[in-house]
C-alpha cells in the first residue's frame, strides 16, 4: 500500500511538474509571439517612416512655375546671366521644353529674351539658382527673340528645337 501511494504521489508531482514546465513553455512561445509582433510593427513604422521621406525628397524635386520664374541664371563662376521669365511647355507630354531667360539691357529695356532648353539648367538647391554651362559672350550669340516677337506657333518653336538643342549641347 505504502508503494501505491508512493507510486500515487510521484505520479501526482510528475503531472504537476511537467505541467508548470508546460506552462512555463507557453509563456516562454507567447513572450517570443509578443517579441516578434513588437519586430513587425517596428518594421512596418520604419517602412512607413522612409516612404514618406521618399515621399518628401520627391516633391522638394518639383516646383512650382511661380517660384522658378524670377529666379536668377548663372554660370558655373557665379556670374549673372539673367533670369526666368517664362517657362514653355510642350502640350503633348506636359513637359517644361524651355525656360525664356532674359539677358542683357538695363532695368529691363534693351532685354533680350533666350529659350533655354530646360536640360541645359542645373539647379543649385543651395545657392538657389540655375546654372547654365555658357559664358556671358557666347550667350550674347545665342538665338534669340525680344519681347515683342516671341516664336507665337508650335511650328516655330520645333522649328527653333534643333538649333537651340544643338546651340546648347542637348539632346532633344
């Protein structure tokens, strides 16, 4: 009898050992779940976190036409070559094709106005011009037009693209 309950007791310990070591199993698996789901959220905040940084560097790399008009031309030394007047579009694809700056003359008289082609432009984030790779001499040679006489057709502008974009070295 003395063996049965022996046997009785050691059974009784076994199951309640081997049940707070389950227990303790699945605090151990539901700390880990926890642990994981807290690496999950943290990795999806941090997704959401650097596509919204995208987000950001993506508009600072657009503008508005009414902030680039008026801003200053320079050349790569700094010196002035004057400034956005006008941006001309291209209806079909919406793209910027020129920028119209003007140079030369005196608080606006004598101005000569100079369809740019947009890729000739560098934008100077920092110094917040654009750069154009001309001297002040050869942009004096650049085709041009005055205020008056402006290219008023599509087919004097493409008729203008070839030698504007060979003038300026780009390609259309």
């Amino acid at each position: 009898m003395k063996n049965l309950i022996s046997l009785v007791a050691v059974s009784f310990l076994s199951a309640a050992f081997v049940g707070t070591a389950g227990a303790t199993d699945v605090q151990k698996k539901q700390q880990e779940v926890i642990e994981k789901q807290r690496e999950l959220k943290d990795a999806r905040h941090q997704e959401a976190v650097e596509r919204s940084l995208e987000a950001n560097q993506t508009m600072q790399q657009v503008s508005r036409a009414s902030k680039i008009i008026g801003t200053d031309v320079k050349n790569p030394k700094g010196d002035n070559l004057g400034d956005v007047k006008e941006l001309v579009l291209d209806p079909e694809s919406g793209q910027v094709v020129y920028a119209v700056v003007s140079f030369g003359g005196v608080l606006g008289v004598g101005d000569k106005l100079f369809a740019v082609p947009w890729k000739a432009l560098q934008w100077s984030r920092d110094k917040e011009y654009y750069v154009l790779d001309m001297d002040k001499n050869t942009l004096k040679k650049a085709p041009g037009f005055d205020k008056k006489h402006w290219p008023d057709s599509s087919s004097k502008w493409d008729q203008q693209r070839g030698e504007l974009n060979q003038f300026y070295h780009v390609s259309p």
